[in-house]
C-alpha cells in the first residue's frame, strides 16, 4: 500500500498544489531588436544605398584579377645553379582498394608506385611567368612539355603564346617534388621521376 501522505497528494486537485510566490526580483521589459529583423533593416538600408551593388562590383574584380593573376608560390626563386635529384612517387596504401564488384587491387599496406600503371606521358616544366629569359627557356622545349607557372597571368600567357599554362596553385606541386627555383623540369625515368633546377644565364643589364 502506498504511504498515506503520497497517496493524500494523489488524490489531491492539482489547484490545490500550485503556490503563488509572488515576484522575485526586478523583471524588466525586452527592448533588443530581433537579430534578423536588424540583420534585414541593415541588408535592406545597404540595398537601397548602392553599397552592396558596390560590394558586389568590389567582389567581382578581385575574383577576375585572382583568376587572371593567382598569388606567386613563395618561396621560389631564379635559380644560380643546377641541380638535380630523384623523387620515388612510391605510397603505402592506408586502406584497401577495391574495385566497383567490391575486388579487393590492393590490400592496405601495400607499397605501390603509379608510375606501374600510368606514366609520366610529358615533361613538366615550372617557371616564373614574369622572366622573359625562362619563358624563352619553357617555349624552346619539348612541345607537349605542361608549361607550369609558380608566377605570372596564365591566362595573358595562353591568349599571347597559344599555348596552354598551368599554376601551382599554393604551390603543391613544387612542395610534393621539393623545388625551391626554377626554371625547373619533371620527368619520369622508369620508376623514379627526375627532378632538375636548371640554371640559366645570368639576365643581361640594360646598357648605360
């Protein structure tokens, strides 16, 4: 059997259980505007000015200059001297690779060089766009080398050259493959891929 008081508060109205504590404390009005209600005023206020058509604008040609002209690789400098070293594109898988039936290619662990199944099919070239003396290098080249750029406007480039241009965007590439000048050339021998700085002649001063 319950005990008799809980069985009274059972059974009792539940008018009869509410308490009125009265007030505690001062209790003040909300006066702050509603978040999106200002976010909305102030979008709204920017509308009507022409600030964000200018904003847009602003935008617009700062991402068409980015495109046209990226960021320089730092870091990278002309190089003064010549050198030369091989980089392994060997990578340990961390997990299985399967193929679309679920076939296990290649359990995790295992050692494998993508050179084996796809080769290096032309010489990349990486150079400052803006040094007519490595431009003049890249042209003279292989003509299905990829022309690389760790600076420059690939896009003026492609438009005056006919040739297309690429850019190592963060500079990636020159990290991967542990260049620090160019003009400098990727090429695969076997299973290895070698990597060369070349040093060109020094840049002619203008006559006094």
């Amino acid at each position: 059997m319950l005990p008799a008081a809980l069985l009274a508060v059972l059974l009792c109205p539940t008018e009869a259980l509410a308490r009125d504590y009265g007030q505690r404390g001062t209790v003040f009005p909300v006066i702050e505007r509603d978040l999106l209600e200002q976010i909305h005023s102030r979008l709204t206020q920017m509308e009507r000015s022409g600030e964000t058509a200018r904003l847009n604008e602003d935008l617009k040609r700062r991402t068409i200059a980015r495109v046209g002209r990226p960021d320089p690789v730092a870091g990278i400098v002309r190089a003064s001297e010549a050198r030369r070293w091989h980089f392994d594109p060997t990578i340990t898988l961390a997990a299985d690779i399967r193929g679309a039936k679920g076939e296990l290619i290649h359990a995790a662990g295992t050692r494998v060089n993508p050179l084996d199944s796809v080769g290096l099919r032309a010489d990349l070239l990486f150079l400052d766009g803006d040094d007519p003396d490595q431009l003049s290098w890249a042209l003279k080249q292989d003509a299905n080398a990829k022309l690389i750029l760790v600076k420059g406007a690939p896009l003026e480039l492609m438009k005056a050259r006919q040739r297309r241009f690429y850019f190592d965007q963060g500079g990636k590439l020159t990290e991967r493959f542990g260049i620090r000048s160019v003009p400098a050339r990727v090429r695969q021998q076997g299973r290895l891929l070698e990597v060369s700085e070349i040093a060109l002649p020094p840049k002619r001063r203008a006559a006094q």
